[in-house]
C-alpha cells in the first residue's frame, strides 16, 4: 500500500535520524574550494565519481583548476584534460559558458555569485546550457552553502525501492517533499546546530573531509549537505543498481515488505 503525502515526511524525516545516529555527517562533497564543486557538479553528468576524479587530478596539474585557468585554456586542451568524465567535448563548451557568465555577471567573482537569493540564484543557473535541477542545487548547496536540495540518482532508486516514489518522479515535487521532510529538524527542541555532527563517519564509503566538507553553513544546508551525503554512501554502498544489499542496510527497517523490491 502507497504511503500519503504525510507519512511519506515522516519516513524521510526518520531516514536522517537513523543514518545520522549511526554516521554522523558524511562529509561530502569531496572538494578543496568552490570552484572545484562546481567543476565536479557539470563533470559527473552521465559518469562515475571515479572518471570525474581522474579529469579533476589533470585540470589540477594542469593549473587550470579556476575561473582564470578555464577561462584561459584553449578549447581543445580543456576537452582533452576532461576526457575521463565523457562527453567532454560538450562538458569543456558548457564550462567556458559558466566562466563567462560568472565574469559578465558577477565581474568574476563566485563570493559575489553566491551573495544572491537562492531562488533567484538558481533561475539564473538554470538559464545557463548544461545546467538541469540538479547539477544547480548540488551548485548551490555544496559551492554557494545554500539551502538547496539535491535530487540524483541515488534519492530515486532509494525511494523507489522504498514504494515512496518512481524513478520518473517529478524533480521539483521530490525536492520539495525532502525539504518539508527535514524542516522539523531546524525548529523547536530537537532542531539541529549549523556545523554539528563530524564526530563520526561511515568507515564503509564516506570519504575522508575536505575542506569544502567543512565549509561554514547555516544549519538548514547543513542537514541537506548531510542528508545528500548519505544518501550517496546508501546508494555507492547498499542500495546497488544491480543487486543491493538490504540486509546489510541502516534502512532495511523501512523496506517495504519481502518480495516487492524493484531491482
């Protein structure tokens, strides 16, 4: 039987503090400045973490790891040092497309950038070729601090395979539902501190923290960060696309019942 709109907040509400207690903050997104993220957040379209690893490893030794270094390279060596991640060719046209926007916009400045209202913000990230709703909210949350909920890949298999939603969900509808699911968690009693929950970590998958991971934030995105964050380690982890692994998985207890699991 389907869950309501209700108990569907709950659920997702209950999802955080299980992971939580046992985890604490994953300490995501593995990266050492803002830039990087947003490198990262038009890389991994369409790849593995692991390839956008490797093109990152070479934009970094090549210096181009900046708006000056994307805006500076040519065309042609900028595709070349991303071919790991795929589709580098398109990938390496829409950076050059955010670097000119950031310097037309904001006068090259990404502090600037991120100084605006979220929503505001994100309709001009969306205006931009290549970006969709989640390659700017991950944007937004892990570069710009915002509170600003990612939906992936990971979120959907999860609550699919949890009879919460489909894979073909809307965007904006499960973006929504997360951020009324975790709201409890930042008013009365039990409302979480900005910056609090580095004391543990997943030893499984979560990687090790960067200084991205402990940027300053308010403690709305600080949920989301961590939220987000586990979800991924879920999805890298358990939940496998292939066969996944429930019966070693934190949130085995909401499975719905034997035998109705999509795989």
């Amino acid at each position: 039987m389907r869950l309501n709109t209700l108990s569907k907040e709950k659920q997702l509400l209950a999802y955080y503090k299980t992971l939580h207690r046992a985890w604490g903050s994953p300490q995501w997104w593995p990266a050492r400045t803002r830039f990087e993220v947003i490198v990262g957040a038009y890389l991994t379209q369409n790849t593995s973490w692991n390839n956008v690893e490797k093109a990152i490893r070479n934009l970094r030794r090549a210096k181009c790891l900046s708006l000056a270094g994307v805006r500076n390279i040519a065309l042609s060596d900028l595709e070349s040092l991303i071919r790991p991640a795929g589709y580098f060719r398109q990938k390496a046209e829409r950076l050059k497309i955010f670097v000119a926007f950031v310097e037309e916009t904001y006068g090259g400045s990404l502090s600037r950038m991120f100084r605006q209202p979220t929503a505001y913000l994100r309709q001009q990230l969306l205006s931009l070729k290549g970006i969709g709703p989640e390659t700017a909210d991950a944007i937004l949350l892990y570069a710009g601090q915002h509170a600003s909920f990612v939906i992936d890949a990971y979120t959907r298999r999860i609550l699919e395979r949890h009879q919460i939603s489909s894979m073909t969900a809307d965007y904006e509808e499960l973006r929504t539902l997360w951020e009324r699911a975790l709201a409890p968690l930042v008013a009365g009693p039990g409302a979480v501190a900005a910056n609090q929950g580095f004391l543990r970590r997943s030893s499984d998958a979560a990687p090790g923290p960067s200084p991205m991971s402990r940027m300053k934030r308010s403690a709305l995105a600080q949920i989301y960060n961590d939220m987000h964050g586990m979800i991924v380690t879920i999805g890298k982890v358990y939940c496998l696309k292939g066969r996944p692994l429930c019966e070693e998985c934190p949130l085995k207890p909401f499975l719905p019942r034997p035998g109705t699991i999509p795989i």
